[in-house]
C-alpha cells in the first residue's frame, strides 16, 4: 500500500451483517492510492462523492484506486 494510507477488512456475519466482508479504505495523500484487493468482485459503497447502501460501482479486477484525501468502502457479496 502506499505511504499514509490506512485500510481494514471486516468478515461478513459481524453484528448481523449479511455481506460475505466489507474493506475500508482510507487515502489522505494528495495523490490517489491504488489498494490490491482480495480475489472476488467489491462492490463500492461509498466513494469520493458518494455515500451510501447503493452500488456507485464494482471492481473485479482486484486493485482499487482510491482518489485523493477520501475514502472508499467496499462491499463483497450481499448488500441488503
């Protein structure tokens, strides 16, 4: 990962949650940071400009960027 730039996975089930896992990534560089992802296709929750339960997009090629000073959330599996 890139310098400064925070991420963590929550496994599915927790607290009653139905996804099969979410990640949390966090960019606070002035550049956009680009994150490997485990295998499988992520939705993406929260972006940039955008947050939410609704799909904004979906990665399946395993690598998520993530733009400047924002976050991105990212859902596998369920996400109602």
């Amino acid at each position: 990962m890139d310098a400064n730039v925070a991420a963590f996975t929550i496994k599915g089930g927790a607290n009653g949650e139905i996804s099969d896992g979410i990640i949390v990534i966090y960019n606070p560089n002035k550049t956009a940071a680009t994150v490997s992802l485990p295998t499988g296709g992520w939705k993406v929750c929260v972006n940039d400009s955008q947050a939410g339960t609704q799909i904004l997009d979906t990665i399946t090629d395993g690598k998520a960027t993530v733009n400047p000073i924002s976050c991105m959330v990212l859902v596998q599996g369920a996400t109602e």
